[in-house]
C-alpha cells in the first residue's frame, strides 16, 4: 500500500491505494466521495465522469495512482460557493434532466466540459457530446435542453409545450 | 394558467438538490462498519452438472473468511415465485426449485454456484479465481421450440417437461373464435417477435446483509422497487426470518424499470452469511454480472390473426405465443405473459371474440420477468402490427380503420375478463393528428426522396391496465400477494407532516408529486409535506413501485389517510371554535365555521392534539395519525396515439426516428413536468426496443450481449426532441380518488409498433412492397437485408429461401436474435 495525494476539489486529500486501485475506488472508497458513481465495466456509462487537470476522465478507467498532485473536481465540488446549485446543475432541475439521478454526476460533469470548450453548443453538438454517457430514465430530451438552457440559450419551458 | 403549486402544478423535484450535489444515498454507499465483501463465482456454460467444487485454495487465500457452495443452503428455502398460473386443463404451472447457490446443475450463463467472502472486494475477487469447479456440460436448450420438442434435454430433471404452462384465454372462447374466422371476410396474420431484453437501470443491483447478534435481528440494504415485498419474501419463504425480525432498506435507487422488483439470491445470500458470519457482508454487482443476473425482459414469439368483416369491422383475434421463462421463474414471471399480456388483447377496439394461447417454457437462459410495461408492449406490438398491416392489405386508412373499430361507450366489457371504465381513442387520436402535420407529410417524404432517403409514418394506437390490482381478483388469477398500498400520515405538533408510503420512488419523483397532493388538500405549503419511503422500519406496510401503480394506488391510500387525518383535524377545530364539526371547513390551512368570521390555523389546530389542554379528550383521542389501505377496485387504463417518422438510407438500411409525437390520456396529472419526463424516457426504452436493444444467446447458450460494448444502450443522439402532449385529451379515472391513471410504462409500450409502421411504410414507398415486416430490433443489416430479399417476418408461412443465413430466421444460431 502506498498513500496517494491529490487536490480533490480545492482540497488536499489522501488514501492508501494499491497499485490497482482505480481513481474511482480512491474517491468512493478512500475519501467517502460517493457522488461519483460506477455504473459499467467497460468504460461506456460515463456515471463516474470527472475532471482531471481540467480534462473530462472516466474515473472507472485511470488508475489513482496516475493521478498523484492531480487537481480532482467531483460533482461535489460543482456547486457555488455559498453551496447552492452551480448553473449547470440548476438547468437541471429547471429543466427536469434527471430522474434516478445514478447518472445524473457524469452528465453534469460531461457538460462542464462541453460548455467549457464550447459555449453555446447547437442541439446535435450537445446530443453528439454526450455519446460516453448513458442515461436510462430522460430519453435525453430534457438533458438536452438542460445543457442548452446552462449555455444561455432559448429553451422552451418544461411541461408547456 | 399553470398553477405554481399543489395538484396540477409542475413543482421542481425537491430530491433533485441532493442528486445534483453528489449526495444521493444509494445502496452502494452504504457501508457497514465490519463488512466482508462477496464475490460470486458463476456458470460459464449453459447448462452442467456439478461434479464437485474445490475451495480449498481459495480458502486459504490472504483474508478470506469462507467460501460457500451449494451445500450450505440445504435446509434453505428456495427462491419463490409470486404468482401461480392455472393451465388451459386446470393444472398448476410447472414451479422448479430456486435455490440461492446451484445445487446439481447450472441452469444458465450466471447461474451462481460458489460465494467467496473476504476481508476487501479485491480479495474476494482473486480468491473466486481460485474456486475449481468441476461442471460437466450437458446439452443446453435455449431455442423455444426446440425445448417443447420430444426428448428435449430438461432444464429441471424433477419436471415433467421443459413447458411451464399452456394457457388458454378465454378458453371458452376458442370455438367461436374459430368460427368467425371461417366466416371472415379478410383475415390478416403475421408471426413475430417480441426481442429479449435487459432493463439495464444505471445503477447496478447492491445488496448488503447485517445481523444484529443482540437482538437476533437482520437488516438487508438493496436496490429494490419494494422492500416490503421482499421482506415478506425472503424472511417467510428462503430464511425463515419472522418479519419483526427483518428489516429491509431500500435508499436512494438508481432506477428500476421492473427488474428491480423480484426478489434475487443475491439479497438473500447477503442476510444468511451476516448471520452465519457475525459480520456485514456486502455484494456489489458488476455490470457484467447485471447483464447474466438481472431477470430479462419480453422473449416472445408470436402467430397473431385478425378476422374482419366486409365494412372491415374487427370480428375476432387469436394469438398463439411462445413466452421464455428462462431457467427458474422470478418472482411474477408467470403472469407477464398470461394476465398482463392476454387481458390487453383486445386493445383500443370492440373485437368481440379474442382468444390468446401462452406456452411458457423453460431454457437455459437467465430468468424473464416484468420490463417496463410487462406483458402490456408485447400485446400492444403485436396488435398494432397486425392492425397496420391489415389496412395496408386492405388499402385503408389505418388511422380511418382503426377509428373505425375503436371502443367508444364506456364502461366497456372486454372479451378479455377487464371492464375499461373510461377513455376516449379518437379524443387522442385527433390530439396526435394536430400534433404531427399528417397533412404535410406527402412534401416531407418529397423531400427526403429528394436527399435519396425513404421516409415513413408510423401511427398507433395503445392502451393499457395499471394501478394493479384489486387484490380479490388477483387472488383467483393466481397472485400469491395483495396489491393494495399503505399510507400513514404523521401529523408534528408544529404543523409539518411525513407521509410513510409503501410506494417506492427511484426516479419517479414522489417526494415531490405526493407532497403537492397532501399540500393542496390541507392547503399547506409543499415544504411542510415530508415523504418517506423504502424502509420498513420507517414505513409500517407496502407493496411498492411497479405496474405504474404507485399514484393511483399509493396515491390514492395517502389520500384517504390524508382524509382520516382532516376529518380528526376539524373535530378538533370545531371544539377550539365552539362549532358544530359539521359546519367546519378547511381550506388554504385554515379551518373557518361557515357563515361566521370564526377561524383557526391548521397550525393551532395540529398544536392542540399535541398538547391537549383545551380538547375534547371525551371524544377524540389526542395525537393526529392516520393510517389507510386502499385496494383498487378495477385497473386504470391509460390509453394514447403514438405517431414515428423515420427516414431509412436505402444504402445501408440505417434507421433516423426524426420525429416522434404522443398523445396520452392519463387520466388527470398532479405534476405535468414529472409526467412528461416519464414519457420521455418509455418512448427512448421504447425506440431502443424497436431499432437498437437486443440480448442474443447463440445457440450453445452463451450470453452474447453482456457489455455495453455488446449491448446498444441509445444514446443521446439516437433521438430527436419529442412532442408529446397529455394534456389535452384527459378522461380521470372513475373510480380511484385522485382520478389518476399512471404514466410510467406507456411510452414502452405504445412506441415500438409507431416505429416499424413507420419502417414499413418507408419500404412499401420505395418500392419495397413485399416487406410486412422485419423483426425488432430494426438493425441497418436487418433493413438492409429486407430491402435485398431475405424473409421479411413472414416467418414459417414464407420463409426466405435460405432463412439460416439471415438475420430474420427466428432461431438462434447466428447470435444476432432473441432466443426463439
């Protein structure tokens, strides 16, 4: 066992890890961060989405120890400040993106990064970005237009259409 | 305008903050302190006898603390089933034993055998490597027809055979059937078939046992749709646990989709080592696992016949179905195929003779159950198929035919034993010809013609029974359980209250749609309504989440215990008024005596029980609690119109659904945002169903589609945004409280026929005119290739001239069809 340190959302962390542990376990398992989930096997689902040094990464499938002196953003560090919902995470419930919510952390990362690279993504941009994660309960529809609401652009309300 | 609070109002969902904010509490984030992991160690082959299982390695692998076999659960109770199907002599279905750990045989890929628990999970998982079992393979049936056949290997040696039941309904109904046939003017037939399934909920199934060694008690965390259920089941029947003794949890669910409801071996693995061991042990599913343990869905092949008269009136039905139970029957396998599948069979329309035969039937392969609509999407697609192709050999209008042949006096008996007590087929077929432009679809087809693509509009109709169920009528059909619903309503001195319903929310949003009801009924605002759900302990009964029920149902039981609690609260206010209690009123939190100025808040009013000085104790007990239990007295039947266009490249016989509109009548909505997402997500199951989900077996028995990577899951771009509406064509429910019919299924059930209309019609523009049909899922190679002369799901009435070679022979062989 070895102890890996990483900046998880502003805040210097530790775990012991194996060599095999992967970012997700060390986050779940090792810090308690339980928002990050783990939904595949395969690298397909997206639930355990986070940030890397600023780049989307499936946690599932990079090992912890890659990440040692990392900077590590979570879906528990997505929110404002003062603890409200972040923006991105408000579309979503304005918009109704989420239902279970099991995907619902990997999505809002995965938007993150779509807006961060592109800020006002057109309605294919955001349904081709979003390949990598698998949602069950939305048929995408309001995920969608959640993502296009976080960009700043007209959506029709929910449930008046 | 939309009301911004109570019923009919689109409240944001208040579960939304923890979810957005990574704390959501599910079952996988329970950690027990002290617990050992499981790790099970599962068939590979279909079908083998067990020779012997060698654990000694394992066991002295570094923190193992057993290893479990077979022979540790003699004595153990088997995995039961709920439901009891009467066959078409009056017999009992055939019922195999289940138990937790495969005792003599494997029965299917993922059958599990041996459970190594350890210290950490990566210490379980090194030591199931080294578990040598010694599984001699036997033949395996996995194909239907194969397993009904003379001599076929026996899934279950103690079994007369590998037929589960033959079930006729209405069996009284066959010979007249029989003869509108012979005196049918036209009679349309098709063979298909409903494709295999795997729900796949996001999150994978959990499940973590403790034992209480100071109170002999057990606690089981799962990712169950009904925790009560699964206390009755695995305490009464697998482990002999007394319900006071067992307490199950079901938190936060990363959704269910039915597979979700029946209680599994692993559940009951997790609760019989926590009390052998002393320790907690926990077992976290794979998806890989999922995929070989999680019941299946759908797996039907079906011959459906429509008989009409010479003005194209429907006359009579008759189906014969081949329905795969897989190798064990979960938990109410045998009624998705039977009374959730036959009693639908008449549809939206006044058919007066039906008759519908189900052979159920065992293989080597994992067990099937209730998805997402269970029994009610296999009857829609076939009934809307044959519909659809009947008009077109009629060349009528289907809209027109279907108009033609719709119910439209209500109450109306069935031929299928159900009485729909409301609905109006031609009030959403009108809403969804608004909603689609069919006028306009003659210029889009132009123009896609003009871009070298061939485009089709697919319409339907659908309708289909929820709220199950009155629990006297399911009785006599064979249910093993009631299914009403429980509700207690805990009143606080402060005013605030907590609803402990034994409905299960995972994804549904109830904390926030049942608060809006008890809010509007008191007139309080949302924030003061507390639900809670998914705990035994918490909850005092329920029979949970499934079926679309848990509104009209579990709605209805908050409802009438919210009733109970109002009619206490204005005793109460009456004797704080010094008013007779029948001139109180209640309204916007406030109790007013008619016709005076007198008045008192619900809060002094809830205050008062709590601290009964000024009280009729005479009277009224202090405290303000009630509990109630409603039993449906019929089904709901929410009934709809579904429209798909699609545009197929001739090319490649890919598939683009580029529009998709529904018009469904849900009786009344509480929450119309809730609702809408709902659909949303039946119609994304639905087209997946119809265009990309397949689970194959080939014909060893090998589980093909056990990844992502094998498995199409849609994703966001396989969709366009939908229309729908269901608001606009409404008839509430006759008879439950709310006027509610349930919204959770409809979008699986009505979509899949809207798509392969559509499909068809695509081909029949093109000049594809001997396509009828192609089998689900409507894959490029499979468009394709009814596009380039292979069989085009005629089946054995015209088969293709080399069907093995195609992806249309209904048998397995080729890995890319359902097991039939």
């Amino acid at each position: 066992m070895t102890v890996t340190t990483m900046t998880v959302n502003g805040k210097s962390r530790s775990a012991p890890t194996e060599g095999r542990t992967l970012l997700v376990d060390f986050l779940r398992e090792g810090l308690r961060l339980t928002g990050t989930h783990v939904g595949c096997d395969t690298s397909q689902c997206g639930a355990c989405l986070v940030h890397v040094d600023g780049q989307p990464a499936k946690a599932c499938t990079v090992l912890a120890q890659e990440c040692e002196g990392a900077e590590v953003t979570t879906i528990e560090g997505m929110a404002n400040a003062d603890g409200s919902l972040g923006k991105i995470q408000q579309a979503f419930q304005d918009y109704h993106g989420l239902q279970c919510g099991f995907c619902t952390p990997g999505m809002v990362m995965a938007a993150a990064s779509l807006l961060k690279e592109n800020p006002r993504p057109s309605e294919q941009e955001v349904r081709h970005y979003l390949e990598g994660n698998i949602c069950r309960c939305t048929g995408y529809h309001n995920i969608v237009k959640a993502i296009m609401a976080a960009s700043g652009q007209q959506v029709e309300a929910v449930a008046a259409e | 305008m939309p009301k911004d609070m109570g019923i009919g109002a689109s409240s944001k969902r208040r579960e939304d903050v923890r979810f957005l904010t990574g704390k959501g509490r599910y079952t996988d984030d329970i950690n027990v302190a002290g617990q050992a992991h499981v790790v099970f160690c599962r068939s590979d082959v279909a079908h083998g006898r067990i020779e012997g299982i060698d654990t000694s390695a394992a066991e002295g692998m570094p923190g193992v603390i057993r290893v479990f076999t077979g022979a540790d659960f003699e004595g153990v109770g088997s995995i039961p089933c709920g439901w009891q199907v009467t066959d078409k002599h009056g017999e009992p279905m055939q019922e195999p034993a289940h138990p937790v750990l495969a005792q003599g045989k494997v029965r299917h890929v993922g059958d599990p055998y041996a459970a190594v628990v350890a210290e950490t999970k990566a210490q379980a998982r090194d030591a199931a490597e080294a578990v040598e079992a010694s599984i001699t393979e036997l033949p395996a049936v996995i194909n239907m027809k194969d397993a009904l056949a003379e001599g076929a290997t026996k899934v279950h040696d103690d079994l007369r055979d590998n037929l589960c039941y033959d079930w006729g309904f209405v069996e009284e109904n066959k010979d007249a059937v029989a003869k509108a046939f012979d005196e049918a003017a036209h009679v349309t037939s098709l063979e298909l078939v409903n494709n295999r399934l795997v729900a796949n909920p996001m999150e994978p199934r959990v499940a973590v046992g403790d034992y209480a060694s100071h109170d002999d008690s057990s606690t089981l965390y799962t990712t169950s749709q009904n925790p009560h259920v699964i206390r009755l089941l695995m305490g009464a029947f697998v482990l002999g646990i007394p319900e006071h003794k067992l307490r199950v949890v079901a938190p936060d669910v990363g959704g269910g989709f039915g597979t979700k409801i029946f209680h599994y071996a692993e559940e009951a693995f997790c609760t019989f080592a926590a009390k052998q061991l002393e320790m907690p042990v926990k077992w976290t599913s794979t998806r890989g696992e999922a995929f070989m343990s999680d019941a299946h869905g759908r797996d039907h092949v079906t011959k459906i016949e429509l008989a009409l008269d010479a003005e194209n009136n429907f006359t009579a039905l008759r189906t014969e179905t081949y329905a795969n139970m897989g190798a064990y029957l979960s938990t109410f396998a045998p009624s998705v195929p039977t009374w959730l599948h036959g009693t639908l069979m008449a549809g939206n329309y006044k058919t007066p003779l039906v008759y519908v035969n189900v052979k159920a039937v065992f293989t080597n392969t994992v067990p099937v159950d209730a998805y997402r609509g269970a029994g009610r999407p296999e009857a829609t697609f076939q009934l809307e198929r044959v519909v659809d192709k009947a008009a077109r050999e009629l060349g009528v209008d289907p809209v027109a035919l279907r108009r033609q042949n719709f119910v439209t006096e209500f109450p109306y008996q069935t031929p299928v034993a159900v009485e729909y007590d409301t609905g109006d087929y031609n009030g959403t077929m009108d809403v969804l010809e608004k909603m689609i432009d069919r006028d306009g679809f003659a210029a889009r087809r132009k123009e896609s013609e003009a871009r070298g693509k061939l485009r089709g509009l697919g319409i339907n109709s659908y309708i289909e029974a929820c709220g199950i169920a009155p629990s006297n009528l399911v009785g006599q059909l064979g249910a093993r359980a009631g299914l009403y619903e429980s509700a207690t309503v805990r009143v606080n001195a402060t005013g605030g209250l907590v609803v402990m319903t034994g409905s299960h929310s995972h994804g549904q949003g109830h904390e926030t749609s049942f608060a809006q009801v008890v809010a509007d009924m008191i007139g309080i605002p949302e924030d003061q309504v507390e639900i809670v759900h998914g705990d035994t302990a918490r909850v005092p009964m329920g029979m949970g989440t499934y079926g679309s029920r848990s509104l009209a149902v579990g709605g209805s039981a908050m409802v009438r215990a919210t009733e109970k609690i109002i009619a206490k609260a204005k005793k109460i206010a009456a004797h704080l008024m010094e008013a007779d209690e029948g001139d109180v009123e209640l309204k916007d939190g406030k109790f007013s005596v008619a016709g005076t100025d007198k008045d008192v808040a619900w809060g002094d009013v809830t205050l008062a029980a709590y601290v009964p000085h000024n009280y009729p104790l005479e009277d009224i007990e202090p405290g303000l609690e009630e509990t109630a239990f409603y039993d449906p007295n019929n089904f709901t039947y929410p009934a709809g119109a579904y429209a798909c266009e699609v545009e197929v490249d001739p090319e490649t016989g890919k598939v683009d659904v580029v529009a998709f509109a529904a018009a469904d009548d849900f009786g009344n909505v509480v929450n119309p945002m809730i609702v809408e997402g709902q659909v949303h997500g039946g119609l994304a199951q639905g087209i997946g169903q119809a265009l990309l989900e397949n689970c194959a077996y080939d014909e060893d028995g090998q589980l093909l589609s056990a990844s992502y990577m094998d498995y199409a899951m849609p994703r966001a771009f396989d969709f366009p945004m939908f229309q729908v509406d269901s608001q606009s064509s409404q008839t509430p429910c006759t008879h439950n409280p709310l006027g509610v019919k349930g919204c959770g299924e409809a979008g699986a059930i009505g979509s899949p026929p809207s798509v392969v209309n559509a499909v068809v019609d695509a081909l029949q523009s093109g000049g594809f005119t001997d396509v009828y049909h192609i089998d689900m899922p409507l894959t490029p190679d499979r468009v394709w290739g009814a596009m380039n002369g292979s069989a085009t799901g005629q089946g054995a009435a015209q088969p293709a001239a080399n069907a093995d070679d195609t992806t249309q022979a209904r048998s397995v062989g080729d890995g890319t069809t359902a097991t039939h």
